[in-house]
C-alpha cells in the first residue's frame, strides 16, 4: 500500500461520513413516544450508536430505546492521542442529543440482567419490555487472570472503555515527573483493538524522548510478535527507527502476577519493577452475555445475520461476539448497521429470512508518532458452513498520510453516528 491514502480508503471514508446532522439535549432519561415494534439496544458506543441511527432512519416504523449510562459518547479509537497530551477528552466526545432528536430514547442506566423467557431488560427499579434486543455491551476485563491486580487496580489502568482513558492519562503524567520504567503489558488474543497497546507505547516514548525525560517504554508482550501478525514488521520497525531508547519490546513472556505496593510485576522472565504501569488485562463478554445464557466468555452468534445461537429475537454486536472477526470500533459500527437493516426488514416482512452474506469490514489506524500512522484495513467474507475469513492490508511504513487519513475517518465515523 502507498504511502498515500488509497483510493479505496478515501471511499470507505467518504461512506462513513453518511449520516444527517442535528442538535438536541438529552436529559437523564429522554423518552420519545413511537409506534411499532420495540427495538431496544444496550450499549451507545460504535455498534449500538451505528444501529440506532440506521433505525430512525429506515423509515420503517419503530419504537427505538438506547440504554447507555454515560450522558456522552468517547471514543477509544484514536483517543491515544489523549492519553498522551496531544489533543483533549473532548475531542473524542459527541453528545447522544441528534439521536434523541431523531426518535431515540436515551435511558441513563444500567442493565442488571435479560430476562429472555418474559423479553424484558431488568435496570436498577424498573424493566423494559423489548420485540428486538441489539446488545452491544463491549469487553469486561478479566482480572482473576492476573493475580494481584484486584488489590491495585487503582494504580493500574486498563483504559480499554469509554472514559476510562483519564486514569491512564494522569498515570503517564505523573510518570513524566519522576521518570523510569513505564510498563505496557499485551494479553494474548482476543482483545479489544489489538494495535491499541503499541500505539500507546510509541506515543508515550515520543513525548518521553521530546521532554527529554529519563526513562522508557517496557511493552511486556505474551505473543511472539506484534498483534494481529500483518502489522508486526512495520510496528517493530518503527519502534527501532524512532525509538531505539526509549522502548524496550519483549516478546513470549507471560504475565504471571503483580504486586501494585512494591510495583513489581512477576513475569516468567523474571521480575520487572516499574514506576508506572498500563496493565492490558485479557478480556471477555461483559457478564450480561452469560447471566442471559447467550454464551461463556464471548456471546454464540450466526451469521450471516449476528442473531444470537439460541434467541432469534436477540443480536449481539461488537466486540462481545465470539466470532473470529476483529474486535474494532469500525467493524461494530458495520456490524450495527447490517443489523439495522436486518430488523427493519423483518418488521416489514415478519420474516428471519438471513440476509444476503454480507460481511462487515475492519478499518484502523496504529499511531507511531503524533502525525505518522500505519493504516490497517481488514476486508472480511463468508460461505455457509465455515469461518470467516480475513484479507489484510497494511501500510508497509508509518506515513502521514495516514495519520491525517485517521483523523479524517474519526471525524466522519463521528458524525455517521451521532452528528
């Protein structure tokens, strides 16, 4: 791939940025009346906020219900960039208030349990009755994975979820002040957005290197390589171009336990002190998806449709889904707008006929420095009877291009959702 964006990123860009804009504010619990059947979708993140705005705007009639806690989206992609002082939380927020505006009730809740026999989500005082359930509830972190952990959680940040970023941010800034060892760990797949803990790593060297500051990056790695497998030459290649010392990559070493007092992590390499830490934990379906009997550690899905295995009237989207597919904010987006349409067209036909095999595809970015970025896209299909298969395409090289292409694709993903 070129060091240019190509033209066929352009267009996948500029189909992104479909969507209309509006203004609106949204109180705790904005409730707007509709007809029809009721589509209910936990999660506002990508493919929750990618459903919703297929919904309101199919035409087809609907009553359209959001359960999502926070009043605002944030968006974890490319919010590295804040973490690591280049850009403010806010440039990664959008209000849910267009959405609202456009039919949607918001629900500032939480869901406690599905009830699937009675087709009711259970929230702190009340239940919602549902037709149609779109979960898409994202990751949890698995912390019995990790021994020690539970003990220093508050020192050790994950920040994998909306607005969980602030915390690594103020360990990275604390870190700046005293310097030494700074410690990223990689969990072995799946995991949400497997670039992300690099293009931390090469974003905080380059401020430790441009600060001046004494100390460096540890990426404490579980897999041989780099994650996924094609982004590996040109992520190492970066790290040893710009940051020969300011990062220290291992690779094969497991995670056996840490000690959040002594700040010291066990690894079977031996024991590793650090001053601060991004402990990346491995990660599951959030407890809803098992509590709800609709899978273990990730939720049972078919394709092509994502209708749960065992419940044709429930679809789970992103990255809670059990399929080999990437866990990305661009594929739940797709995924949530196939799923859309799935059910608009079951609400006019009152059939579950399964769509054509269309597949939704992967796209992002891994920053290496503030401008140069390495862009990945993942084309994924699928045949009755086997797997999902992907086609990768990297970008052989860090290139500016791609870092303004990134930000460009943020801005229209953005809008396409909530703008």
């Amino acid at each position: 791939m070129s060091a240019h964006v190509s033209a066929g990123r352009r267009r996948f860009v500029q189909a992104a940025s479909i969507g209309a804009a509006a203004a609106a504010t949204v109180g705790c619990a904005s409730v707007v009346k509709q007809e029809g059947p009721r589509v209910v979708i936990v999660g506002g993140g990508w493919g929750g906020g990618g459903a919703a705005r297929v919904l309101i705007e199919s035409g087809v009639p609907m009553s359209v219900t959001l359960i999502e806690p926070n009043e605002r989206f944030m968006s974890c992609p490319l919010s590295s960039h804040y973490v690591t002082g280049h850009a403010t939380a806010e440039s990664f927020q959008m209000s849910y208030a267009a959405l609202v505006k456009g039919g949607v009730s918001h629900v500032r809740e939480r869901v406690t349990a599905i009830d699937r026999t009675r087709k009711v989500i259970v929230l702190g005082g009340r239940e919602i009755a549902y037709d149609f359930l779109v979960l898409s509830p994202g990751i949890e972190y698995m912390e019995e994975a990790m021994p020690g952990y539970a003990e220093g959680r508050a020192s050790l940040p994950v920040g994998f979820r909306m607005f969980e970023q602030t915390a690594v941010r103020q360990e990275f800034d604390r870190f700046l002040k005293t310097g030494g060892d700074f410690v990223i760990t990689v969990p072995k797949p799946p995991y949400r957005c497997p670039p992300a803990p690099y293009e931390r790593a090469a974003l905080m060297a380059e401020v430790i290197q441009k600060r001046k500051v004494t100390g460096k990056v540890i990426v404490l790695d579980e897999n041989p390589n780099p994650m996924p497998p094609p982004i590996a030459k040109p992520i190492l290649a970066s790290f040893a171009e710009l940051y020969k010392n300011q990062i220290e990559y291992v690779n094969n070493v497991e995670i056996l336990g840490v000690d959040a007092r002594r700040k010291v992590l066990s690894t079977s390499k031996g024991d590793i002190r650090y001053q601060a830490a991004n402990v990346v934990l491995p990660m599951r379906a959030p407890a809803l998806i098992s509590q709800a009997g609709l899978g273990q550690r990730w939720a049972d899905v078919k394709l092509p449709t994502f209708l749960s295995a065992v419940d044709e009237s429930v679809y789970v989207i992103g990255d809670a889904c059990g399929l080999p597919l990437p866990k990305s904010g661009h594929l739940a987006f797709e995924t949530g707008q196939l799923v859309a349409r799935h059910i608009a067209s079951r609400v006019k036909s009152a059939s579950t006929a399964a769509p054509a095999a269309t597949m939704p595809n992967g796209i992002c970015w891994a920053y290496m420095s503030a401008r140069e970025a390495i862009g990945i896209h993942v084309a994924t299909s699928w045949e009755p009877g086997g797997p999902p298969k992907l086609q990768f395409k990297v970008d052989p090289a860090r290139n500016a291009a791609a870092g303004d292409g990134a930000m460009q694709w943020g801005r229209s993903m953005w809008n396409a959702m909530f703008g």
